[in-house]
C-alpha cells in the first residue's frame, strides 16, 4: 500500500542527486588532474631539466623543495579548493530545487 504524498521533496529527488554528484565528480576528476599533473611533472623537470631541478634555494635542491616543502601545501590547497566548491555545488542545487519548488 503507497503513502499518501503530500508533496514530492525536490532536495531527495533522484533528478537532485543526480545533477549534484555529476557536478561532484566533475569537480573531483579536475581536483585529481591537478594533483597528477603535479605528481608527473616533478620527475619529468628532474629528467628533463636536470641542472635547474639541481639549483639551491633557501638551502634545498629545487627537486626537495618542491617535494619536501611546496607539495605538501599544494595538496591542501587542492582539498581546500575541493571542499569550497562541493560546498557550493550542494548550496546551488539546494536553491535549484527549492526555487523550482516555489515556482
């Protein structure tokens, strides 16, 4: 026997969740390319550019500066980035849906 529904809920709508983890999987294969093209280009500058990766700065190679130092932070940013804007897709679509609701 179906429950009487009184009115459908646009936020649990398949369409809803849908839209959102497209929007969210968009955004988390943008977030991973960003960090493997960090990943790849390290070893590739290394071989390619082995005499600037070798130069000193603040007394680390350039190679360990930017893998001991500068990819740490760059991983937070990414996740920082990450997490702002899933925020935002979520806020958007709630809107989304309950604009359409009020329509």
């Amino acid at each position: 026997m179906k429950e009487p529904n009184s009115s459908p809920d646009p936020i649990h709508s398949d369409a809803f969740l849908a839209r959102l983890m497209r929007g969210q999987l968009k955004l988390s294969i943008a977030c991973a390319l960003c960090f493997v093209v960090a990943l790849v280009a390290l070893p590739l500058l290394n071989y390619l550019q082995p005499e600037f990766m070798a130069q000193r700065v603040f007394g680390f190679t350039l190679t360990w500066l930017i893998l001991g130092v500068l990819f740490f932070p760059f991983v937070w940013i990414i996740s920082f980035v990450f997490i702002q804007r899933s925020i935002a897709l979520e806020d958007a679509e709630a809107k989304a849906a309950q604009d359409g609701l009020t329509k």
